[in-house]
C-alpha cells in the first residue's frame, strides 16, 4: 500500500487528520511547511512530555511530537494554525470516528 493510501486510510479512521496552515512557515531547513498531518496521542506521549515544566510547554511539545516537528518548528506557528492543533487535541480526547467515504 502507497504511504498516500496508508495515511488517506488512516486520516478516514479518524487516526490523524491534515491541518492546512493559515500562514505557512520557512522551516530551518528551507522547506515551506504549510499543512500538518497530525496523529492522535498516547499515553506514551503525554508520558514523554510530563517531564517538562508548565502546562504551555507540555502542550506545545506534545503537538510537536504528534506533527513530527520540533519545538523550533512549533515556535514558527501563527496562533491561528495553533488553535486548529488545539483544536484537533480537544477532538482527540473522544473516540475515533470513522469519515464517511462519499
């Protein structure tokens, strides 16, 4: 299976979902970053970032990790496209449900 179909898949499970940015970023590397496929968390991930000091610091590391990016990348987000991934967070909490395929 294609890594397209593979994720296609997966974001109609309800498993990950793809973020289109409001405002695209530059990352350190050059690439233009302007969607996010986010998975959802685990309890492995909320482990990982339980170490850290202060609920926006938790927060902001733990999207990181579920986007594949790192805190410096985070960093460049506008707060719009930061609210979608809070957002996504707040739908996470809830059991998946499957998309509809039309």
């Amino acid at each position: 299976m294609a890594q397209n179909e593979a994720q296609k898949m997966q974001e109609d499970l309800g498993m990950t979902t793809t973020i289109t940015l409001n405002v695209p970023v530059v990352l350190a590397d050059g690439r233009q970053l302007t969607s996010l496929t986010m998975r959802r968390a685990k309890v492995a991930d909320l482990r990982a970032v339980s170490r850290l000091d202060g609920d926006a610091a938790q927060e902001i590391a733990l999207a990181g990790r579920l986007a594949g990016l790192v805190p410096e990348d985070m960093d460049l987000l506008d707060l719009s496209d930061y609210k979608q991934v809070q957002d996504w967070f707040r739908l996470c909490q809830e059991k998946p449900v499957a998309r509809r395929a039309d």
